[in-house]
C-alpha cells in the first residue's frame, strides 16, 4: 500500500507541473516542428529527468516503475509522444551507462543527465539492418586510445537537441563472431565530433521531438566515452531496450487515458436526438472497452516494470506489456476519434494528435508483429519463424 500511495503522490506532482502546458502548447510546438524546451527545463528542474538515476550521481535512486509512472502521466496531460520523447532518451537511454559504465563515465555523464543539462539520443537501427540488430554494419575500428566510427543509423530520435549518442557498433566483423550478437561495443559519442551529421525524417506525427538520419564519418571517439567492454554492446544493450519497452507502454496508456478523457467529456455533453450520444451504447461500450483495456495493460506494465527493477529476467513480460499498451492506446484513439464523429477528425480537440501518436506504439520501438514473433518461440517453444 505504501508503494501504491508513493506512485500516486509522483502522479499528483507531475500532473500539478503538467497542468501549466495544456493541449494547445502541445499542438502548436507539433505544428512548428519546435521541441518543448519550457516543459523540458521545468521538468528537468523538478528533478523528474533524473527520477531513474542513483543519487550518488545526482538522480533520485528510484526505478523504472517510477520512472513509467512519470512518463504515462506526462502523456495523459495531453502531451502524448511529445512530452514523453522529450524526456524518456535520458531515462531508459542511460541504463546501459548505469549498470555496465565504469565509476570515470558514470561520474562524467551522470549528473548532468539527472539535472537536465546533457541530453541524449539512442543510436541503434540502421536503413538495411532494422530490427535484425546483429546486422549492423557501423563500424567501430580501434585506433590507440581512439576508436574511429564509420557508418549510419536512422529514427535517432532527439538527436537534434542531444549532446550525446548512445551508439551501437560492431568492433569484430560478423563474420568473425561466435554469434551473431557478439562483437557490438556501445559508445557515448559526442553529437558535435567532427564527422557526425544529423538530419530529420519528415514524419507524421511527434513532430516536436525529431526523428533524424546520423551519418559517422571518420568520427574518433576516445576509448574513455566506451560503456563497459568491446563486444558486449548488446548484452549491455538489452538492459536499456526492456527498460525502453516498459516506458513506451506506459507512454501508450498514457496517450489512451488522454483520448478517453476528451471522448467521455464530448460523449457526456454533445446531444443528438434529444439525448446524449453517451447514453447510447453504441458510443458507450467502446469507451467501457477502451478502459478496461487500459487498465488491464497498466497492470502488466507495472509487473514489468517491478521485474526491470528487480533485475530479473522479464523479456516475456517487457514485451507483452508493449504489445499490450500499444493495442489499448490506439483503441482509445481511434474509439475517440469515432465518438468525436466530425470533430475528431479536426485539430481543435486534439483527438486527431492523439491517433497519429498511438499509431506510432504499434510499430517503434518494435513492431506487434516481432513481439508476437518472440513469445511464439522463447514464451511458446513454437519453432522459430525467421
């Protein structure tokens, strides 16, 4: 009950801070394609960014469970993908640095994610890899106390803004590799090395936190900015994505929670016929669905999250509570969007914002289709489809 009333209070303040940055600012800084600096900064200055971080490093030594709870109730403020993207790189991003980065990096990178002042991106999917993650083709080539970085990643979101990347390499060719996740090395690149470029990926929505192309050419990254050993980048790597998955659900319930919202309100108050669509059951089910389904998610989300902490094995559970949330949030939407009719299909009740966000859960950070693809054979034992 404790743990239940300390999520709770987290809700509270965030949303009290939320408050300050209705729909509008959201819709008017997707529009203009302009990340939400005032909502980032007051974030970061309420200690909310480092929520995730050891306190020795300046973090507030709390878990993803927290961390999640922060980013749903940040997405059911109205912000969506938005708010949330702009702040969860530094939350799940880190966690490789966190459990696998040595005392020099941690101290180094730490602190200044925690309060806000260093930004970071995620650098992992490549044009011709995907999700095939052991296909990677960036390459890492050790130089004396440098390694020199030659390659290309795409949806590196926030690299814009980001001072460093958290990159994906390979350091032993695949070829060469006793498996094929073996020979990865992760790195904190620095954004504005000489041979890093970056450039956004026009898009359909979360237009206020860019999705961009990075280029590596030639790039000399120090020794020193490497988390943890060569080749093991993506063992190292999985502590950040199931992290990740977590966070991205809880973002999903979150954007559903703001669409029921707004489709309840119009459903109570618009009047057709004499009567309240609401009272109809056409109208009235879905949205008792849509809830149900939401609620149903966010309990598999906080289980997740509790094991993430825990740090115990939870691929099963990471990517069923993504699968889940993904599903419940979109339901929400587009059942929004329905009820709204005319008007959910214009800007003015945000509705349409939502439904373009909620479409995103279903295919980044991974697609329903691979998610079900690993329970069918690590969860099921059923022979593997690829």
């Amino acid at each position: 009950m404790e743990a239940d009333a300390d999520l709770a209070l987290i809700r509270e303040h965030v949303a009290t801070l939320c408050r300050d940055f209705p729909d509008e600012y959201w819709a008017a800084h997707d529009r203009d394609h302009e990340f939400p600096w005032d909502f980032y900064r007051a974030m970061a200055d309420a200690g909310w960014i480092g929520v995730a971080i050891p306190e020795e490093f300046g973090g507030g030594g709390r878990g993803i469970l927290e961390a999640a709870t922060v980013l749903q109730t940040v997405a059911a403020s109205g912000a969506a993908m938005n708010g949330a993207s702009a702040l969860h790189m530094s939350i799940f991003g880190m966690q490789p640095v966190i459990r696998h980065g040595d005392d020099q990096l941690r101290h180094r990178f730490l602190p200044s994610v925690a309060d806000g002042s260093l930004h970071v991106a995620f650098g992992v999917t490549e044009p011709d890899a995907g999700t095939d993650t052991s296909r990677i083709t960036t390459r890492a080539v050790r130089d004396g106390d440098h390694y020199v970085v030659n390659g290309r990643k795409v949806w590196t979101s926030k690299a814009l803004e980001a001072d460093r990347i958290l990159l994906l390499t390979r350091t032993t060719p695949l070829d060469e590799c006793r498996r094929p996740t073996d020979g990865m090395t992760l790195f904190l690149v620095d954004k504005h090395a000489p041979g890093v470029g970056v450039t956004p990926i026009p898009k359909m929505g979360r237009n206020a936190v860019a999705s961009c192309e990075t280029t590596y050419d030639d790039v000399r990254v120090p020794a020193i900015d490497r988390v943890g050993d060569e080749g093991q980048g993506f063992r190292y790597l999985l502590d950040g994505l199931n992290a990740e998955r977590v966070l991205i659900a809880a973002e999903a319930i979150g954007i559903g929670d703001a669409s029921l919202r707004v489709a309840v309100a119009y459903a109570k108050e618009r009047v057709v016929f004499g009567r309240p669509i609401g009272q109809n059951q056409g109208i009235a089910f879905p949205l008792a669905e849509a809830h149900a389904r939401l609620r149903a998610a966010e309990l598999m989300v906080q289980h997740a999250a509790r094991l993430v902490d825990a740090g115990a094995p939870c691929g099963e559970e990471a990517n069923l509570a993504k699968y889940l949330a993904a599903e419940a949030g979109f339901f929400a939407a587009d059942r929004a969007v329905q009820t709204l009719g005319g008007f959910g299909y214009a800007s003015e009740y945000h509705v349409e914002r939502y439904f373009r966000e909620a479409r995103l859960m279903r295919i980044a950070p991974i697609s329903q289709e691979l998610i079900l693809s690993y329970v069918s054979e690590h969860v099921l034992g059923l022979p593997r489809s690829y």
